[in-house]
C-alpha cells in the first residue's frame, strides 16, 4: 500500500465508525466514464459502478452538463415548499415508461432504502392493512423498516435489536439451491397459515433479480403465481427495483421481462446517474392514498439530481444502453461458460441483460467457496480491476461495470476476469499455456 494511502488510512480509523465497512483501502481522486484513478495516480476499471449507480458510467457528459446549468439555477427550495417544472417533467417520463397497469403517477426520494420505506407506507394507506412479506436473501435497505424486510442477518441485521413488526419471510425460488418455485410458493401459504392472514396483508415486496442475495433471477411462473395471489387477496405487489432498474437488464425495468405488473416499483441508484434520488411509480389510485403531507422530504427529488435522472433517461435511448447491456453481458456469459467448462470451482452462472453473476462452490457438496470468491476479487483488484462479491455466503461475484464502458476496455477486463479464474485453477492455467 502506498504512503499516502497509509496515512489515509490511518485518520480514516481515528475518525470514523468502523460499522461503516470500506472495501477498498485505497482513495479515488478522479473517475470517467468506466475509469478510475486513485491519489496515487493508479487507474481501475471499475465493474463496482457505486453498487449498480452508475449505468451510465462516471460522469456522463450530458448528465454533467445538466447538473451544471441547474446548479447555476438553483440547488433547493425543498419540492413541497417551491416545486420546480424539471421533478414533474421526470415524473411524466417515468409514468410513460414504467411497466405499471393504467395510469401512473411516480414521486421521487432520496435514497433506495426511502423509496421503500415510502413504497410501504403507501401500500398501508391503500390497503388499511399492515403486514409486508418479503424473500430470504433479499436486501431493501438499512433503515429499520427496510433492516426488518432484508432477509439476511449479518451483517445488516445483528447488534440492532428487535426488528420492526409485521414483516414476514417466504422463500425466494433458487434452482441452484434446490429451491424451487412451488417450494417458494409454499413458504407463503406457511405464511398464511401460521403467521399472518391474507386479509392483514398490504403488500409483497420482491427484487425481480436479488442484487446482494447474488442475483436470483425471479422465474417467470412465480412472478405469476405472486400477482394471482395478490389479486385474490387484494394485496399490493411491489417490486424493488433499486438495483435492477435503468437498463442493467436489457429493459429499462427489469419487470419488463414479465408478463404481469407490479402495482407499486421502487427506483434508485442509477436512476440519479451518481446524485442521490430514488422514487416509486405505481398505479395512480393506490399513490394517491396517503393524504397531502404523508410523503416528501426535505431533500426529497433534489432539482440538481432531477436534473441528473432527465440526462439520464436521454442518454439511456440515445446510446441504445438496453440493447448495449444485452450484449456485453452475452459476452461476458460466454467467457465465463468457456471458463467453467475448465473450473472446478463455477457451480452457476446466473444473468439477466449485464446483471450477470458466477458462484463459487464445490461442484458434488454445493458447499459455497467465498474463499475463491475474495481471491478472484483481490487478483483483479491487484490488475486493475474492481469486483465486487455478494450472496449470503459471499461466494458469489456480481458485475456491475457502466453499460456505456468502451469495447477494449471490456474485453481487458474480460482478459483480468479470465486470468484470475484461471489463477485459482490449474487446469485453466495448463490451458493458457498450450493456447499460448
């Protein structure tokens, strides 16, 4: 480690919580586009994208030059006190392009931990009732609502105390995991039966595709089977789309891979392009229960964020991002298949559009491999490459690299990527060589 950075890192342990978890113990100076450089002058390819913020990558010049000509507007009047046309112009774009039945009407948070916060109390106000039913391996927050609906205790979860009531976990479907849909299906009927009737119920809350749960990807049948039961029931069905939303998936959401809709979609992260901003769009009757004063924020739909998410949504159709995150995430799919034919550690390969994820586990047990996991991690980080891991068992890496990335820098990273499997395997090491 450099010196710098060790003398960073030292203030950095003097002066903040060490609850806070940093992952690098290196400091950014600048970044572009799919770069970034640390004090030192050292340059990373970044696949981390802030935790899936940054689709359209560090910087763009269009959401820059937004933020820039708002900047010399205004910065805040704080929207329920002055409103401002730009946060009612995005609303309308959101409405027109969310996958929601009927008329829409969307309004805008800070962060995505609000957004369903927010998302929850209007399925309350619709309903009159009070119980939320959530998945295992899901992640919705750190406040202490969305603490209750996260189905993973550490480290989100432990040291706080008694969660939040009324929120229950079924099972998340997972055939890796023999998981299966009716498996799932069953969990909730569990569910009804013994911990809260159908009629307590306001709403399901799922991720389409589970980000820090290692990115299951929801089966059509059950996306189904949940909107049947909750039409049934009448209860809401809300998907949390923080982390899959604004083209990661080859659709602008990713509930667009549906044949049904969710009542309620909660938005943040790439949304703002790197400015804080979240929100949730749903049909208009049901965001229309909470009375005036119920939602909002002092910072709630920042102008020079509502600024950024305009750009944002302009870049996402005029780069043709969608189509973009289709295929470089077909490219990467096919190098890491190419890999596992060799690995002795790849037991799934899972992705949706560039939400693309492989498990690390031991191929006859399934006993997962976070060690393989952490030693790829740190082989790229040593090349110039930023990975990030997730799953409950954190043997899984997540790619989450800005869909506007150049083509030779995808495909060096490809090459780190490639290398640092291969690093853990003799075989594929044996196979580069006679390649060579």
């Amino acid at each position: 480690m450099d010196a710098k950075h060790i003398a960073i890192n030292a203030r950095k342990q003097q002066a903040t919580p060490r609850g806070v978890g940093v992952m690098c113990q290196w400091y950014a100076e600048r970044a572009s586009n799919a770069t970034l450089w640390d004090t030192e002058g050292n340059e990373y390819i970044d696949f981390a994208g802030g935790i899936a913020v940054l689709n359209t990558g560090h910087r763009h010049p269009k959401v820059i030059a937004a933020v820039a000509e708002q900047l010399n507007k205004f910065t805040h009047t704080a929207y329920q006190i002055v409103p401002y046309e730009s946060y009612v112009s995005l609303a309308e774009r959101i409405n027109d392009r969310a996958p929601i039945e009927g008329a829409a009407k969307t309004a805008f948070f800070t962060t995505g931990a609000e957004a369903v916060e927010n998302a929850v109390k209007i399925a309350r106000a619709a309903t009159g009732r009070h119980g939320i039913i959530t998945f295992g391996g899901g992640f919705h927050g750190r406040t202490f609502m969305t603490m209750a609906m996260t189905g993973k205790t550490a480290p989100y979860k432990r040291d706080f105390g008694v969660m939040t009531a009324g929120v229950f976990h079924a099972r998340y479907p997972v055939a890796s995991k023999g998981i299966s849909v009716n498996d799932a299906l069953i969990s909730l009927e569990e569910i009804f039966s013994e911990d809260i009737a159908t009629h307590d119920v306001a709403a399901i809350v799922l991720e389409p595709v589970q980000g820090e749960g290692g990115f299951n990807v929801a089966p059509v049948e059950f996306m189904q089977q949940l909107r049947k039961i909750c039409d049934e029931h009448g209860i809401l069905l809300i998907a949390d789309e923080v982390q899959t939303g604004f083209a990661r998936t080859g659709q602008l959401f990713a509930m667009q891979h549906y044949p049904v809709k969710a009542d309620l979609i909660t938005m943040a992260k790439s949304l703002g392009g790197g400015f804080p901003l979240s929100g949730v769009v749903g049909r208009a009757e049901v965001m229309d229960a909470p009375n005036p004063g119920g939602l909002g924020g002092t910072y709630a739909g920042n102008p020079l964020a509502i600024a950024a998410a305009n750009a944002v949504i302009d870049v996402i159709e005029e780069e043709q991002l969608c189509q973009r995150a289709n295929t470089l995430g077909d490219e990467l799919v096919s190098m890491l298949k190419a890999a596992q034919k060799y690995s002795n550690d790849i037991i799934d390969i899972r992705a949706l559009g560039s939400m693309v994820a492989v498990e690390f586990g031991d191929h006859v047990t399934g006993q997962p491999k976070p060690e393989v996991a952490k030693a790829i991690q740190q082989y790229a980080m040593d090349q110039g490459l930023l990975l990030l891991t997730c799953g409950k068992h954190g043997n899984v890496i997540r790619f989450l690299y800005p869909l506007t990335i150049p083509v030779v820098q995808f495909n060096q990273a490809l090459v780190i990527i490639q290398d640092a499997i291969a690093a853990q395997q003799p075989a594929l090491q044996k196979l580069a060589g006679a390649e060579a």
